[in-house]
C-alpha cells in the first residue's frame, strides 16, 4: 500500500478529471475560479485584546473529500513572538487536550498512533513564525477540528498600537535552509485559489478612548460596544488567506504610559524612552541602501522598494556619504565605496535605482558581508537600510552574521509586502541595533521615511540599564536591553517573589551624556492583573536564551556537544513553561481505532501564493499558463531533503525546468511551451539518465522501490514499457503527469531511460 500520496492540484478551466483515488476535483469558485477540493476547509480567528496583551485562538477545520483515509500536512505561519500553550481536537462530538513533549517524543506518539488507525495531531514548530499541523486518519467524509491558542503582546510605535494575523507562508528561498522541506509548503498554481477560507474577529478592549480604528490590508466590520470597546471582524467570512491582517489604532490621549501589568508573581514593565532636541545631536553619517532585487519582488513590491529607497535618497543630509547595493544570489554595488551626496552621483544613484528588475534567487549573507564587516569611513555613524519580504530559509545563520557583526553599523530593515517575514526582518533589526518597519503595498511610504528620519537624527538611549528594588526580582529579560528610539517603549519582563512596592530606574547614555529615570511602582499580590504575562515572559525569556546561545553557534558547530546541550536545556524551559518551541511540540490523540490497519495517503495542504508576489517571479516563464500544467510538489516529508528549482527559489539559482534537469527535492515538472523544447529537453536528459534520479536514488542498487516516477506525456504503450521492465502500477494521477508503483532498484537506470519519463523520486514513508 502507498502511505504518500500527492495532490493533482487544479483543472484547466475547472473542468474535472476522474475521480481516481489520490486525485482531488477543482470546481470554480464565486469568482469562477477554480477551487481546490483540500482538506483544510475553514479557518476562523478569534482574538481577546485587552490593553497591551491579545489572547487569540485559532480553529482549523479539516475534512476528507476523497474515498480514502488520509494524513493531512498543513504548513501555516503565527506571529513570530507569540507563546502558543494550547492545543486540542475535535473528532466529532469528542475534544482530546493537546500535550506538549518533547518535539521527537510528540512525533513518535503521533506516528505510532498514525498507524494504529487512531485520529491523532501533531503541531510543530519549524520557526518562531512557521508551524506545521499533521492530521492522521481522518476517514472519507469525516470532519476533525484543531484549535491552537496564544498569547502575545501588542507592537507599539509612533502612538499606534497593532495587532497583526499572519495568514500565509510566502515562498522562501531554501537554498541555504537546514530544512527546507518544513518551510515551503506547495503552491496553488496561477489562476487557482485553494478551497480554503478564513474568517477573522478581534474584540478589542484597548481600556482607553481610541482616536481611530483602521484595517491596513481587509475591508472589516467595526462595532463599536463603548469607551474604547469595539468588535472588529473581516468583512467577507470567506476571505481568501494570501496576506497579513494588520489592525492599528490611536488612542485618542496620550497613549503608552509608563506603568506595571502583573500576575502571580510575573511582571510586564513598560517603560517611555527620553525625547531630546533632533539637530542639536546630527552626526556625519554613511548611508548604505540594500535592494532585494531577487524574484519574489517581481512587479509591486520592487517598485514599492524603489519608491522608498528613491524618497530616502532625496532626505540624504548635504555631508552624507551614501551607496546603493543590490542582490540576488549574489551582490551589486553601484559604487565600491560610498560617495559623497552631490547632485551629479544622485543622477547616478536614482538611474541605478530606476533600472532595477527582480529576478533570480535570494542570499542575504553576501550583502550582509559586503556593508556590516566593513567600519564605517571617517569614523561616521553607519546606517544600513535593507530592504526586503525576508522570504530565506537560513534565519539563524543570518542573525548570527548580523549579532557578529552589529559593531559597525546600525541596521535598519523595511519589510516589502503584505506578507513578509516578520520573525526575520524584526530579529535582524533588533540584532542590528536598528529598527524594523513593515511597508505594505497598499501603505504610503512617506510616515516609514519620516520614522526613519526621525529616529536616525534624533539621539539614541544607549548602554541600557535596569535596576528593580524592590520586590526580590529575578529572571529579567532582555538580558541585554537594546538601545532606544523615542518612538517605540522598552518592554522588560521578569519575576517577583514579594508583593508591594518597588523603585525601577532605567539609566543608560544620551547623546554621550549620562542619563536616567526613577519611577514607582507596586508588585500585586497573587490573582491580580493579565494571566498570559506568564506566557508572554516565558516566550521573551526563552528568546533571550537562543538568542545568546543558539545564534551565536555556526553552521560548523551546530550538532556538537555544547549544542546538543543547549537544545535540552531549551527543551526543559519549554517543558516547565508549557509553550511551544522548535524543541518542543503538541500532540493529541483519540484513542479509538477508526482506519483497521492504518492505510492512508498523505496530502501536503496546499496554500495560496502571497498576495502581491509574481508567480513568474517565483517559479520562472513557464508558470504563466493558468491551467494545471505544473505544480509545487514535495518529494520529501519531514527531515526529508533540499527544495527548488525556478526563479533560483531554493535550487541552484533558477535552474529552469524547461531548460535543464530537475534539482534535488521540490520539483516542478517541466512543461515546455512547444514541442520542439520538449524534444531539447528530452535529448538532454537521455544523453545522462542519471539526472532524472532524485539523489537519494543514486546509490540505490538492490532492493524493492516505492516510486513516483513524473512523465512527459502519456504515450500509448506507457504502461507496457513500465510493465517489461518490471514496473508494478499501483496507482496514476493523470493532472499531475505521475505514476506510483515499485520496481526493483537495478532496473532504475533503464527506467530512467525511457522518453516519456521525466524524473524519478521515492515516495514519503
């Protein structure tokens, strides 16, 4: 029996194909789209916002359309600082409370309950803002709901607060990714939309009167229940999930002020940086610009890049140095160094950014190398600007450069688009000692210039130092206090073991001048205040922790001793703590056979592509055609290995499937425009066989095979061929241009031989 299955994803004008098992039906949607039949039906969010604190959950639900039973993978994003600490099932009227274990020990329990036939769930985390959900054993028609919970704190900036929902994982570039099966799950492919919806409300309790209440992004519904109370809620329930919900609103006074949340024995301080006369502190500066050219910023978002990166070259200080780099896969600089702000290198600069096209994959090291590791000249202030959605793989290692390296500059990060990396683009500007903004594509640009303006030219708090006494405190994060801009509170958490009242002076360096704060505050007794802070320290603290110790270990040393240790003490923190982590996961399981024997197939969910983000961008020219030619497929389940081809997404660098051999791991089946591509293509891979094998297969030489062998075509005598040489049809997919079977491995070679066959790939165990 095959246990993987993959999924025929959209028809050709919403015409149906047949019914075989392993293949789902698109039917057109409202809009006469064609729809994807998909596990995943329905999502709905609903989120407690009170003061500076949410409390959200969200409920998926999951059906089985086919006549099998199935495993469904659903790879979804979070925010990246929320504390999830509840998981739970419904199978019918039965509710089963998720556990949290350690991340191997949930997958053993999940996998042995998988194949029992037992109803069982599995979340794991893969970043702080990716999760994976696994759905074992839901029979044909049967329905399971998944609800996960979280909490997490409000972003406050520039007298805005803002509660944001990420709805979708943008494509990344997992070239250099350590597990690039995890974080890219398949595409819809061009002109189709996944049968999936979400519906979303937020009940808003800000404990003050509002200014103003907007949604960036979603047209939504706001009520209004009294002072500062509203129900906001997205307009259409059956909103498509291809970008952020970004809430924000004013209060209509002053807005953040200083002042202590508790709960038995855990604080949240918020405290107001300093304001101080902008010009009276303008230091000689070198400005450096950082363009993410590569192909997931093709159309909008490159040209929302160069919107800004040309506004902010206007608002360049007279004795300001500045340059322009641009990257890829690698590293274009306008000048080798940078240059003095006359109006002749401006022309120059402003031609370079206006000439600009998105194309190819995304590395952010090198550019990271070519402006952080190198001092700034003259001894100036040195101000990196980068901008980019932050759709990579290799978060960590990027961190780590950017914490090596923060000495020599300040990085500034803008995220482009309406569904970027957050986790990513947030961290690198923490690390970098800078800020971060998210510039949507719907945003005017001018209020991120004008915080960035204000925040480069007006002095920075910085040696931050917090003193608490009072109150027997412990277990203070951050450890390290990052600077401070006058726009945006510092936020620590902690611990307290006696009730009543405390000093807490906040001292650090202004303008080179020291400078500080006193202010009072009260500890409360048990049972008082916001019961998440415990959760939200928990997450902040558990931050800190691989912050210090998880960045700083390079690729080189990730495996050894001291890092295995540090990944058991992170698993014990998330332990005690109840939270999730990448060392830590959620499991349930309803302890009641439902599938004798435990066959299934496994269908990886797919998601929509970001709103805004250019399929021929991601994917290459021959994604262009809107019918079901070509589709985003995993070769690979978890641990499993290397992702892309197209648009340089993952593989080597846009290695076009209709010019060359598929890349190792997520392959795009080759669909050339003409038949005289198809024959080129055929001739170059029958010249070398051995590139149509996906490269677990290339050592294989004894032995029964589980295949996926993908095809060109369907010549009339295909499964005679497939039958002389030994090969066992067991199942075929007609929209994907697949057939699963086994075959005894010292035949693969003439396998892979045939004409019509196009590549050869293990089916996930």
């Amino acid at each position: 029996m095959l246990t993987s299955f993959l999924v025929a994803f959209a028809l050709a004008g919403g015409q149906q194909a047949d019914n075989t098992p392993g293949q789902l039906i698109g039917i057109p949607d409202r809009d006469g789209r064609p729809a994807l039949v998909m596990p995943l039906r329905h999502t709905s969010v609903e989120a407690d916002v009170a003061g500076i604190a949410s409390r959200v959950t969200v409920t998926q639900t999951f059906t089985n359309p086919s006549r099998t039973p199935i495993e469904a993978v659903y790879t979804f994003p979070l925010p990246a600082d929320a504390a999830v600490d509840r998981m739970r099932i419904k199978v019918g009227e039965r509710i089963v409370e998720g556990e949290i274990k350690r991340a191997e020990e949930a997958r053993a329990i999940y996998d042995a309950a998988r194949n029992a036939g037992m109803t069982a769930a599995l979340l794991d985390q893969e970043r702080p803002n990716i999760f994976t959900q696994s759905i074992a054993n839901i029979m044909p028609g049967a329905t399971v709901q998944v609800e996960i919970s979280y909490v997490e704190l409000l972003k406050y900036e520039n007298g805005e607060f803002e509660f944001s929902f990420p709805m979708v994982v943008g494509p990344r570039n997992t070239m250099n990714a350590p597990d690039p099966g995890q974080i890219s799950p398949p595409i819809t492919p061009k002109g189709t939309r996944t049968g999936h919806d979400v519906s979303l409300t937020v009940h808003l309790d800000a404990g003050m009167s509002l200014e103003s209440v907007k949604s960036v992004l979603h047209a939504v519904k706001v009520d209004k229940r009294g002072a500062g109370k509203y129900d906001v809620s997205l307009s259409n329930n059956r909103e498509i999930p291809n970008r952020d919900f970004i809430l924000k609103w004013a209060p209509a006074g002053s807005g953040v002020t200083e002042g202590l949340i508790a709960h038995n024995g855990t604080f949240c301080l918020t405290i107001v940086p300093p304001r101080a006369d902008v010009e009276k502190y303008a230091a000689p500066r070198e400005v450096v610009f950082v363009m993410d050219q590569s192909g997931s910023q093709s159309g909008f978002p490159i040209e929302k890049s160069k919107e800004l990166t040309l506004a902010m070259i206007d608002k360049l200080r007279p004795d300001d140095l500045f340059n322009v780099v641009t990257f890829t896969t690698g590293v274009n600089q306008l000048w080798p160094e940078s240059m003095p702000n006359r109006p002749d290198l401006v022309r120059q600069a402003k031609q370079f950014v206006q000439g600009l096209q998105a194309s190819g994959g995304t590395n952010f090291l090198p550019p990271l190398t070519a402006t952080m590791a190198h001092r700034p000249i003259d001894g100036r202030l040195k101000l990196i600007v980068f901008n980019s959605d932050g759709y990579v793989g290799d978060d960590f290692d990027i961190l780590q450069m950017v914490q090596t390296n923060r000495l020599n500059a300040r990085l500034f990060t803008f995220g482009i688009g309406n569904s970027v990396n957050r986790f990513l683009i947030d961290g690198m500007s923490y690390e970098g000692r800078g800020a971060s903004e998210i510039v949507t594509l719907a945003d005017d640009v001018a209020p991120a210039i004008e915080r960035f303006l204000r925040r480069t030219q007006t002095p920075v708090l910085t040696d931050v130092q917090v003193r608490i006494a009072g109150g027997n405190t412990h277990d203070v994060t951050p450890n390290a206090v990052p600077d401070l801009f006058s726009d945006s509170p510092l936020v620590v958490f902690g611990k307290y073991d006696k009730p009543g009242p405390a000093k807490v002076t906040i001292g650090g360096s202004l303008a080179g001048e020291p400078w500080t704060r006193t202010i009072d505050v009260v500890f409360p007794a048990e049972g008082a205040g916001n019961s998440g802070i415990a959760k939200m320290w928990a997450r902040k603290k558990l931050d800190d922790m691989v912050r210090e110790d998880y960045y700083a270990a390079t690729a080189s040393t990730r495996g050894g001793k001291q890092y295995r240790e540090n990944d058991e003490r992170f698993a014990q923190f998330a332990l005690a703590n109840g939270i999730m982590s990448q060392w830590t996961s959620f499991v349930a399981v309803e302890k009641r056979v439902v599938n004798i024997g435990g066959h299934h197939r496994t269908v990886r969910v797919p998601i929509e592509m970001a709103d805004g983000v250019s399929y021929e961008g991601i994917f290459g020219g021959h994604y262009q055609d809107k019918a079901a030619t070509g589709s985003v497929m995993r070769m690979q389940g978890r641990g499993g290995a290397a992702a892309s081809g197209g648009g340089g997404f993952g593989g080597a660098g846009g290695a076009a499937a209709a010019s060359g051999p598929p890349t190792q791991g997520l392959y795009r089946p080759a669909r050339p425009s003409s038949k005289e591509e198809l024959e080129v293509l055929r001739t170059q891979l029958a010249s070398v066989p051995a590139l149509k094998l996906h490269a677990s297969l290339k050592d294989a030489k004894t032995g029964k095979l589980e295949l996926i062998v993908m095809v060109f075509d369907w010549p009339d005598d295909w499964k005679k061929q497939l039958e002389d040489l030994g090969f066992v049809v067991a199942d075929q997919d007609n929209g994907l241009h697949a057939v699963f079977g086994t075959v005894d491995a010292k035949v693969l070679l003439e396998l892979a031989k045939l004409k019509f066959v196009s590549y050869i790939a293990p089916i996930e165990e």
